[in-house]
C-alpha cells in the first residue's frame, strides 16, 4: 500500500471534510460515578455510562483519574487507590486496588506506542504501569520537577502521542493544584526529564483549583477541569499557551476529578454477507480488533468462514458507507464514487475444508492527517470453484 498517496490524499480530505464531534470524557465523582461525554465547543455534557459495581471508594478529588486507550478503545478510571479497566459504556474487564504502600493516583495517561499507562500520585511521582489490562505492580518512576518546599501537587497528567521529531518518544503534560503546567519527556524509569514549565492562562472568574487535565493532539489544545468548568488552551508550542474559551459544563452533579480525550469511532458492521450457489455456505464474516487510531498495529480487519483454498480481497474506501448498492449476490457498502479506493490481500490460512479459512488484514498506517476522516471496508473472496462471496461493510472514523 502506498501511504504517501493515502497521506496527501487525507491532507487534502482533512482540509475539506468537517471535523467529527470533539468528546472529552470527564470521570464524575459522585453517587454513583459516571463517564460523562463533554462537548469541547459547547461544554455541553452527556451522562455516557455508570461505573459497574461494586462503586469506587469515595476519595475526596483531586484524587482520581482517567485516560482513553487508543490502541484498544478502552478506558483506564480510578478514584485514587483503584484502577478499573472498562469499555467506553463501562463494560468492566478488570479493576485492581494498587499496593497499599503507594500514595494516591491523581491523574492517569496512556502511551499507545509504548502500550504504558501512567500514574500521577500524591507525592510529585509518575508510576509507569504495563498496559492492556490492569496491572499489579509498576515498572518503575520518575519525578516531576516541583520545587521543594512549595505546596504544589500534580492533579492530572495526559500523554502526547503524536510523531514530533523533536520529541521522538513522545510528552508528558501534568498539571499541578497550583495551575502550574509541567511538560516533560515521555518518562523513563529514574527520569521525567524537564521540557518546560509555565502558570496556565486564567478563566474569568479564575480558577481555583485543577483537578483534571487532558490533551487532542491532531489540533494541540489542552482541556483543564476546576471540576466544574472547562479551560480550553492552544498549545502550537511547548509552555506556549493561548486561550480558547472557558465555560461552564452543564449538568454537572458532581466534581469532575479527571479528563480523557477520545475522538475516532469504532468499527461497525454494516449490511449482512452473500455468498452465491457455489459458494454454498461460506458468508464471510468480518470484523476488528484493536481501535482505529493513527500509526495503532493494534488494529486489523478479520475475516472469518472463508472457503479453504479460495482467494480473498479487502477493499478500503475514503468516507462512510453507501446506501447499499445491488452488486453480485448482494450489496456494495463502499462508495464508487470515492476519490480513494484501495485493495489489500487477504490471504486464507488456518482451516483443512469447507469454510473454516481466516485472515486478518493489519490497518494500522493511517497517519496523522487521518484523524476524524470516515472509510469504509469491505471484502470480496472467490471460492476454488469459481463462485463468489462478499463481506458485510466495516465502517470506521480514525482516531488520534
């Protein structure tokens, strides 16, 4: 596949196509706790889902936290002494108390490239934890520079992902209760090795506290919380800041004690397969694994029930899917009208007869001017005997 060609395609696209409904997620600490959806526009928010029972303890903010994976499309919480591992509709997967001998979370962020999950905690300290599931024991630590002898403590934390040549291993923001804003390095055990430092802008009436930080890299702005309201800065460069826009969150019933950015959308299956005669029963079914996210290995088309020793094709279209168009057996969910199409083998293995055949197609080269860009999949197999089958579509919005 040409990525050259599909990036200046979707620098191009980027530039044209309106941008996907930016989403903050807010942690709101109350009885019970939600996710809350946060239009970063209108401040308008969303009750998403309730945290699964049994309810976290109820530790006063700024303890707490949480982050988005996006690698896997999951989201990290904790309430200062747990972690809990869900869905984005707060499906549980995992949840683990962290060692009793550790101060309290404050802020939570997540390394796609690395597959780390940070933890900011009461004593200035960053803990650098395994992600993918909930883990037991850090890796190691580092501090973030605060002076000594002042009251300031490190209230939220969100990780930079994106490819900067300048930062090669990425950045760490953190945000401190005084609103002091640290930038380091992506951080390594023994080292949080300082960038920059600045007090962030005001809101009018300023804040007084900060109790939540998070980080959309495809535009560079940063989105603190006093809990209740939100503070919305461009960062074009390292400490240096501009004011977006402040206001107040509605609904809020609680204090909000973290933020994550989640933008992209997951995959979702469209129309149903075909196969004809000679094919007989063979319907491919298609599928994901992993989030569709930029530069993420982690995500990968899947096809199941192929036909042994017959030949497939996964088809990626740009934009979301058509109405359905009657072609061969069955329905043509991509767009012919896309100004981009592009084919991919998909390979048969696994299986000894009938349809008992797989693939799975990587997709994880969507580059940056990707994010919040629609496409379409879809996949077409030709069975040893001639006939044909056709996948249901899989459409999908890149995330950062």
């Amino acid at each position: 596949m040409n990525q050259s060609l599909l990036g200046s395609f979707c620098i191009l696209a980027a530039a044209l196509a309106p941008l996907t409904a930016q989403r903050v997620i807010g942690l709101e600490r109350g009885a019970p706790n939600r996710l809350d959806h946060i239009d970063a526009n209108t401040c308008r928010r969303t009750a998403v889902c309730v945290l699964p029972d049994p309810p976290m303890n109820a530790h006063a903010a700024p303890l707490g936290g949480t982050t988005f994976d996006s690698g896997t499309g999951r989201i990290y919480s904790s309430d200062g002494r747990d972690l809990v591992l869900t869905s984005t509709s707060c499906a549980e997967y995992c949840r683990v108390p962290i060692p009793a001998t550790l101060p309290s979370i404050t802020g939570l962020a997540y390394n796609k490239a690395r597959r780390f999950l940070y933890s900011s905690h009461t004593d200035n300290r960053i803990r650098i934890w395994p992600g993918g599931a909930c883990p037991t024991s850090p890796l190691g630590e580092c501090s973030i520079p605060v002076p000594t002898g002042t009251n300031e403590v490190v209230t939220g934390i969100e990780f930079d992902n994106r490819v900067d040549p300048a930062f090669p291993g990425g950045r760490l923001f953190a945000v401190t209760s005084t609103g002091m804003l640290y930038v380091v390095h992506e951080p390594v055990p023994g080292s949080c090795g300082m960038i920059c430092r600045t007090m962030l802008p005001a809101c009018a009436p300023a804040f007084t506290t900060w109790q939540g930080l998070t980080y959309d890299p495809a535009r560079r702005q940063l989105y603190v919380t006093d809990g209740t309201r939100l503070l919305v800065i461009r960062e074009p460069a390292s400490c240096g800041l501009t004011v977006v826009r402040c206001c107040t969150i509605s609904s809020v019933t609680a204090p909000l004690s973290g933020l994550a950015w989640v933008s992209g959308a997951a995959a979702a299956i469209v129309g149903q397969p075909c196969a004809d005669a000679t094919c007989a029963s063979c319907l491919p079914d298609i599928g994901s694994t992993g989030y569709p996210s930029v530069r993420n290995p982690d995500f990968a088309v899947t096809l199941e029930n192929l036909r042994v020793g017959g030949v497939s094709t996964l088809v990626l279209a740009f934009g979301p899917p058509s109405s359905g168009l009657p072609l061969f057996c069955g329905r043509l969910w991509l767009d012919p009208t896309s100004p981009l199409l592009l084919s991919f083998p998909a390979p048969h293995g696994g299986g000894t007869s009938g349809c008992s055949a797989t693939s799975t197609v990587p997709l994880g080269m969507f580059p940056s001017s990707t994010v919040d860009l629609p496409f379409t999949v879809q996949a077409v197999s030709l069975c040893p005997a001639g006939g044909l089958a056709m996948s249901a579509g899989l459409s999908f919005t890149v995330g950062s």
